[in-house]
C-alpha cells in the first residue's frame, strides 16, 4: 500500500468534471463523453435519436464520432484523431453470457485507415452504468496521465502520473488497488492501460481489465489489433480507469427483463448441458482448435506455408488443458457468461526480460496465440508460448501482428533476404523462439531490429526490398497482411470465400467478420459463387452486430442447440439468434425480427465502409490477399500437396499436368486462383449493393436510411 499512496502522492489533478448522474434507460446512457487532451477539457454530448436509428451504439457510435472529430486528411498522430471506446445497448447484461465487450475504434497507424477492435473486460460496461454509451478522447497531452471516471461519485479527472512504468504487468494491478475503495472494492475496477513498446511501435494494442475474485487478482484482456495502443500513447495516456459499484441484474434498467432470462436460460442450460461434447469451452477455451484446425490441414505452419505439423501435439488441447490452473468453470471476463472460457495459468515462472524468475498469470493462450506463436513461427514449445504471451501482453503487443511479422522476417531469413548482420545479430531460423522473445523485448526497449519488424508487415515487405535486395513481388507474396494488417491464425488457401472474408474484411485481414473455411472448404456448403457471396453479405452482417451492441459472439456459434442441424439454417444458429431478438427487446422494449437485426448491423458495416474512402481506402484494390493466403507461392508448397493441385489442374482447370514442371504447374493453378478470386469479388460486390470498384450505391445508401449529405458527398465521385 505504501509503494500505491507514494505514487498517487506524485499525482496532479489537472482538470475537473462533476456530471450530473443520469440513469441508463433500457440500455443506453444517452450521452457520450469527451475529453480533449490538449485543452484539457472534459465536456459530454448527447445521444441524439438520429444516432440510436442509424447507428445503434458500440462500434456504431464509434464510428460516428470518430467521423466527426477528423477532418478529410487527418493522420493517426494528428490530435484530431480521436481513440474512441463504446459499450453498446445491450452491453453489461448478466442474465445472458458474453455481454460485456469493448469496442475501440479509431485511425489506425498500421493501416492508416478506421480500426475496430474488441476485448473483454469490464470497462465497457462500467463506463455505461457510470453515465455513458461511449467516451470519445481527442488531442494529446504534454505529460503522461491517467483517465479516472469515478462512477459513483459522478467525477472525471485528468490525472498527471509522471511515476507509474507503463507496462500492463504491474501497472493494472497498481491502478486497480489505487482506485479501488479497499480489497473488496477492486471488482468494481476497470482499467486500460498498454505497455512500453506502444511507445515504439506500430502494432501495439489495449489490455482491459477485471478483477478475478477467485484468483484474487486483476486480469486483462486485449482489443489488441490494428494500433490502438500506439495511439493511446501519443496522446500520452497511461491508463484509463472506471469504478462502478452497484451492477446488478438491473443496471440497463431492461424494458423486459423476463424475455432476456428466458433467452439466458434457455442458452444457459445448452452451455452446462452439451458444452463439455461440444467445443468444451469451458475447460480448453479457444485452444481446442489447435487440433481441429492440423487436422483440416488449416493450421499456419511456417509463414503459412503449411497446414499441419507432425509436432502439433506438443501445443494441441491436451498440453493447455493441463497447463490451466484453478477452477476453469469460473473463467469468465465478465459477469454471467456462463461459457467462461477465459483461462489462464497461474504461477508461470518467467525465464527472460524484466521479470525474469518472477512467477506470474499468463492470460490464456487462446487458439490465435498456440497457433501464430506457435506452429506459424515453427515453436513447439508451450513454456515459449507462454512466455510470449505473456511479455505480448505487458507491453502491449498484439500476438497475431507480433506472430505474423516475426513468421515473415523467419521466411525472409530462409532465404538469405535477412541475415544475422541486418538483424542485430540474431539468427531467425524457424522455431528459435529465443529470439523471438528478444525481438520482444527490444520492442519494448525501443532498439534493434525488434523496432524495425514493430511497423508491420507492409512497412517490412518495402523495407526489406529498399534496404537489403529482396524480389518486391516475392514479398508481396509471403507478407500475410491485408490493407495493412496481418492475417489472424487460419490457412485460407482451399477456401475461397475466407479468402474473401479476409480480403474484403473492412479493417483488414481479421477472421471477426467471416469464418467460412469450415462451411467452404470442409462441409462443401458453398458450391456455388452466389452462394459464397450470399454467406459473405450474411455472415460479416451478423458478425458486425455483436460490436454494436457491446456483446462477445463466442456464445453464438461455439454452442450449439442439439437439433441445430435440423433447421433450415443451421450455419445461422437460428435458436441463438432468437435469442438475440428476445435479448434485444427485453433491455430496449422494441420487437425485432432476425432481418432487423442485419439490417442495423448492414447500416454500420456500409457506413465504415463510405469512411474507409472518405480516409483514401475503400475501393475494389484493397480488397486483395497476398498470393501466400491463396495458393501456394512456392514449388516447395505446390509440392506438399502435389496430388491435391495435380487434380484440380486437370478437373477445375482442364490442365493435364503430365510433362509440366513445378513452376509450370504453380503458375497455371495461380492465374486459375487469381481468376477465380476476381469473379468472387464481382458477385459479392453485386450483393451487397455496391458498384464494381466496391463502393456502395447511392441507391444503397438511401435504401439504408444513411444518405447522409456527408455520406453522399464521399461516394458521389464514385458511382
Ligand atoms: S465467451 Fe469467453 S471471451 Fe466471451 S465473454 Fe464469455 S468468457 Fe469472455
């Protein structure tokens, strides 16, 4: 307690606000709150009618305000920008699992476009029932300082904190107990906070916090992608923290809350009953994939080169259902969620950097971390996964950039590009996770070549062909980013429509907005063109609904009804997604049906999409993959699966592939892919209402109810 009350000693209050306190009305607090850095002034705003209609809240509301801080030409660092984080309407509800993210959005210094980003964690929800549906930060500060939203006493401060080091560990824990009333009082303590390598680095992300009373200590999730940590620390900030006493089951104070308990039973009971035959959620998390995905041969090995690996076993299910510590039924990051699939180990003994030696919480692996620091940089070592994990996470780094970076400078290395004497020494080989972890820690340092490989995989693939002779096309190629960010941890090359799903994914290369491998490539449920199209119009709808209404989609499709296959739709989950309806009426009091919901969801995603080419993206030319994500790039991976590429050679291509080399063969089946993806984007295009170059129509827009003047004003030139 002395070294918290020395700290805040060194504390300076430099602005003030007392609101008025303003009870949540079936789900929204009806007004958002901004705070301008640099004139040091806290102000609140409205939640107009108009912004509930058109954009209904989370992501939504982010967007909107985002759209109106920034002028045409603002950049990532300009103080203009604005780091935005929203709850969402039915956002801090208990009776139904997954129901407390955050999403942030803001202009993103990796893709230097609009990221959307969500974790867990209790902040969103604390910051609703503290009086506001989003909190909307622009300018920058001239000293590090900390946001404290104090719900129950209706106060906002500025706080300098010259002190604190930056790093998530310990500085989450540190905050917590500083704001927190006493020990009991630390569950009502949300913080976000980064780490020392957003200071340096382009791919930095956000840990948000809760306390787990059961391990008695504060964890952290991550709305990790796209920067948002790089620009929460060029604005200064070193945390943001929120402290609501009081939830309940209430707190929305929900139009009908027995529609929402009967939704949260009904799904409840599925959960205990069938989740342990199911995906076991509860017990493995995520990482149960890890298998499943070798299997398909759909887990990133190499660089993405590979689908499988003869030592997958050593970082499948079983290892990290035995490295999971404590009572993993109870691991949920917010309150209620029944799926609790938030797991961690407990006690790791740290080998490198700062806390060398120390034993700590590792918060997961989840799937994406097992498979990119593992398999796709060739480590098949838990203890290293664990190891990176972690220090990814204290100073604030996002793995699947992180993972997907170190795999191409790996690939690189393999092929003389980067040698020992550019990268400061270190030998890159596949699997040296040694130096991996140093690459890491320079990250954090803000030196060597860990700097360089920190801006990203578009930055490395110009900088490698500059700076030391690499083939610019082979680059291209291998560098597994679209518009700027990397790839999340899946191998889209025999699936075509999770090719679309990545390429055509708003704010780049993530698998959150469509997961089609499994219904594509496996199930053989999308033969057709219009039906790959039609999936990926639904399926990145119906994902976008959950960021605008503050709500994680795990308990949507990683459960299922035992007669889900019986209906007419079972990939929709049409149970669940009446649940959603039931849900959504019970805290709002509107009835909606299934296509309402898609049709809330269709006005955001269009809306990003009008403002991704209002920021200089948003056309048909970033919609592309590098050729790595859709066939194999060299004879070396056409050769892994000769036989496979041999037949659609000669079934899909009407190619006899006797007497052809390898090159020969790879070029043919790669004009084939190219062909195809091209014809992809046309029909989904066509889908969605928009023009051949990707844009929406005019007609669209009105269709939609968002042709706005500004709106129009963006596309006009592109009808
Ligand atoms: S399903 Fe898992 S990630 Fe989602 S809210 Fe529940 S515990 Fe958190």
């Amino acid at each position: 307690m002395s070294e918290i009350n020395n700290y805040l000693k060194t504390h300076k209050t430099i602005a003030r606000y007392d609101y008025q306190e303003q009870l949540v009305d079936k789900g929204y607090a009806n007004r958002t709150l901004h705070i301008d850095l640099s004139k040091k002034e806290i102000t609140e705003k409205p939640v107009t009618q108009q912004m509930k209609d058109l954009f209904t809240g989370g992501r939504g509301f982010a967007l909107w305000l985002l759209w109106n801080a920034i002028n045409d030409d603002t950049s990532w660092d300009d103080p203009e920008n604005a780091l935005v984080i929203a709850n969402g309407p039915l956002c801090g509800t208990t009776a139904y699992p997954g129901m407390g993210k955050s999403t942030v959005v803001t202009l993103s210094p990796l893709t230097n476009s609009v990221i959307d980003s969500n974790g867990g964690g209790f902040f969103a929800p604390f910051l609703k029932f503290s009086g506001f549906d989003a909190l909307e930060i622009t300018g920058k500060a001239d000293k590090d300082l900390i946001i404290v939203i104090d719900g129950n006493n209706h106060q906002i401060r500025l706080e300098e904190a010259p002190e604190e080091a930056l790093n998530t560990y310990p500085l989450a824990g540190i905050l917590t107990e500083m704001y927190a009333m006493d020990e009991r009082d630390q569950k009502n303590v949300s913080v976000i906070t980064s780490g020392e390598a957003a200071n340096h680095i382009r791919y930095a992300g956000l840990n948000i916090s809760y306390f787990d009373p059961k391990r008695q200590e504060v964890r952290v999730k991550q709305a990790a992608r796209g920067g948002s940590g790089r620009v929460f620390r060029d604005k200064k900030l070193k945390g943001i923290v929120v402290r609501y006493a009081g939830i309940s089951g209430s707190s929305n104070n929900p139009a009908k809350p027995d529609l929402i308990r009967k939704a949260g039973k009904r799904i409840n009971q599925e959960i205990t009953k069938y989740d342990e035959q199911q995906n076991n959620m509860r017990e493995i998390g995520t990482a149960h994939l890890v298998e499943i995905m070798e299997h398909f041969d759909l887990l990133p090995v190499h660089n993405f080169r590979f689908g499988s690996h003869p030592e997958h076993i050593k970082i499948d299910s079983t290892t990290w259902h035995d490295a999971f510590t404590q009572d993993k039924r109870m691991d949920s990051c917010w309150l209620g969620c029944t799926m609790a699939c938030s797991h961690g180990v407990d006690g790791f003994e740290l080998k490198t950097g700062p806390h060398a030696g120390e034993k700590v919480l590792v918060d997961g692996p989840e799937y994406e971390n097992a498979a990119g620091l593992g398999s796709n940089i060739g480590v098949f070592d838990p203890e290293a996964i664990l190891e990176m994990n972690f220090y990814c996470d204290t100073y604030g780094v996002d793995t699947i950039s992180f993972a997907n970076t170190v795999a191409f400078c790996m690939e690189c290395f393999q092929y003389g590009i980067l040698t020992e004497e550019q990268t400061g020494g270190l030998d890159l080989s596949w699997g040296n996770a040694s130096s991996a972890l140093d690459l890491l820690h320079q990250m954090a340092r803000g030196e060597g070549f860990g700097v360089v490989v920190g801006q990203g995989t578009r930055y490395l693939k110009t900088y490698f062909a500059e700076e030391f002779g690499g083939d610019p096309a082979f680059l291209h190629d291998i560098a597994m980013e679209v518009k700027g960010m990397e790839i999340s941890e899946y191998m889209t090359k025999e699936s075509i429509a999770q090719q679309g799903g990545y390429g055509m994914a708003l704010k780049g290369g993530q698998h959150d907005e469509a997961w089609l491998i499994f219904m594509d490539q496996v199930e053989n449920l999308l033969p057709s063109f219009e039906e790959k199209a039609e999936a990926l119009h639904y399926f990145p709808m119906w994902r976008t609904w959950f960021s605008i209404h503050g709500l994680c989609k795990l308990p949507w499709n990683d459960i299922k009804p035992v007669d889900n296959k019986d209906t007419d739709q079972p990939e929709r989950i049409p149970e669940h997604v009446e649940n959603y309806t039931w849900v959504y009426e019970g805290v709002t009091g509107n009835k909606v049906s299934p296509e309402d919901l898609i049709d809330q969801s269709e006005r955001v995603y269009n809306f990003q999409r009008v403002f991704n080419l209002r920021v200089g993206f948003g056309t048909r030319e970033y919609d592309f993959l590098p050729y790595r994500a859709m066939g194999p790039v060299t004879d070396e991976e056409y050769e892994s699966r000769q036989e496979r590429y041999d037949k659609q050679l000669k079934e899909l291509v009407n190619i006899d592939p006797a007497g052809l080399s390898t090159s020969e063969k790879n070029a043919k089946l790669r004009k084939y892919r190219e062909d195809q993806y091209l014809k992809l984007l046309d029909v989904v295009y066509k889908r969605r209402g928009w023009t051949s170059n990707g844009v929406p129509t005019k007609e669209k827009l009105s269709s939609l109810g968002i042709d706005l003047p500004e709106v129009l004003a963006v596309v006009k030139n592109h009808q």
